[in-house]
C-alpha cells in the first residue's frame, strides 16, 4: 500500500498530476481542494495517498490532508460509490461543506456535483451520518479567514498559469464572503477583461 509520496510536480492537469519520485513518474488523481492549493511547477510536494488496485489498472489517489483521504476511504465504503465518485464528491464540497450537509441533511448541496443524482445524495446521508463529527459545521462553514480565502484562490490562479502579480490583483477585486471555488472563476473574469 502506497500511504504517502513526496516528489517533485512536474505536471498539474486537472484532476491529475505527474510527480517524479526519484526519477519514478507517478499519476495522481487529487480532489480540486488538493489541486487548489499545489505549488508551483517544479516545486517538491507531498500527498497523502490512496492505492485502488483493480483488474485492469492501479490507480493513485493523492489528497493534501489526513482528513481529506479519510473522507475518500469514507465515501469508498458507500455501496454505488467508486473512486471517481468520491473524487469528485470532495472536488465539489470542501470537507466542511460535506458535513455541514450531511449533518442539516441536504440533499439538494449533494446533488449539484456532477454523478451525485437524488437516489445516490440519500445514499451518502444516511451512510455519512456521523462520520464526520470532529469537522466543524454550520456557524464555522465561514471556513478559513480571508488571508486564507486569498491564498487559495491566488494559489489556484497561479496553477492555472498567471502570474503572482495577476492573482494577487484579481483575488483583491474580490468579495470578502466568496467562496473559494467561485473566487477562482470571478477572478477569472477579471483576468480574461484585463
């Protein structure tokens, strides 16, 4: 079992990413709140790993916290639920938006990631309750503080290819309450009209 890599990020193509581990190259499938907050090309990185062994392929699954691949061996469990699922799952709610769900039972948050449809959001509920009672949820949703609200978003448009100064001047054109992943595409906005 393959727990944890440290490499150098040769690569970043959403959701996967090349990382040479002493001149071994290995694809990993990260979440895009891992993707997010990835150096910069060139840079050393470490992930926490999962290893699906199926018949016809070996799959690497890279997450940027504990808590992250927890969740993903969590949503593994769920019958219906595969890695791609559960991937994309942790791509379209922040782990604390996942409890915050699970525990106000809303289906309708779930259903709006793409591959989550009614039946399979009730699935998840009653399967996650309580799983994740050491995440804060509701009142704490406001998540990180803006310096790190910023970071994110500014982390992610440089991944995309702009540069610091870029990032920085967009994530300022931003709200203060913004959600991560609407920041990146607002910023996005605001670069495509500069």
């Amino acid at each position: 079992m393959i727990g944890r890599i440290t490499g150098i990020l040769l690569e970043k193509n959403p959701p996967q990413l090349l990382l040479d581990v002493q001149g071994v190259g290995y694809e990993v499938d990260v979440p895009m709140s891992t993707f997010y907050n990835l150096p910069a090309l060139n840079e050393r990185v470490v992930l926490h790993t999962q290893l699906i062994v199926r018949e016809d392929a070996h799959l690497l699954f890279g997450f940027g916290s504990l808590d992250e691949r927890t969740a993903f061996r969590q949503l593994l469990k769920i019958s219906g639920v595969g890695p791609k699922l559960a991937l994309s799952v942790l791509s379209g709610l922040s782990l604390v938006d996942l409890a915050d769900a699970v525990a106000r039972k809303e289906t309708g948050r779930l259903t709006k990631i793409p591959g989550v449809g009614k039946k399979t959001a009730e699935r998840l509920l009653l399967e996650l309750e309580g799983k994740f009672a050491a995440l804060p949820v509701s009142g704490n949703t406001a998540g990180a503080d803006a310096a790190q609200l910023d970071s994110d978003i500014t982390n992610a448009l440089q991944a995309l290819g702009y540069s610091a100064k870029e990032a920085d001047w967009a994530a300022k054109q931003l709200p203060a309450d913004i959600s991560v992943s609407d920041g990146i595409r607002q910023a996005l906005k605001y670069l495509s009209k500069a």
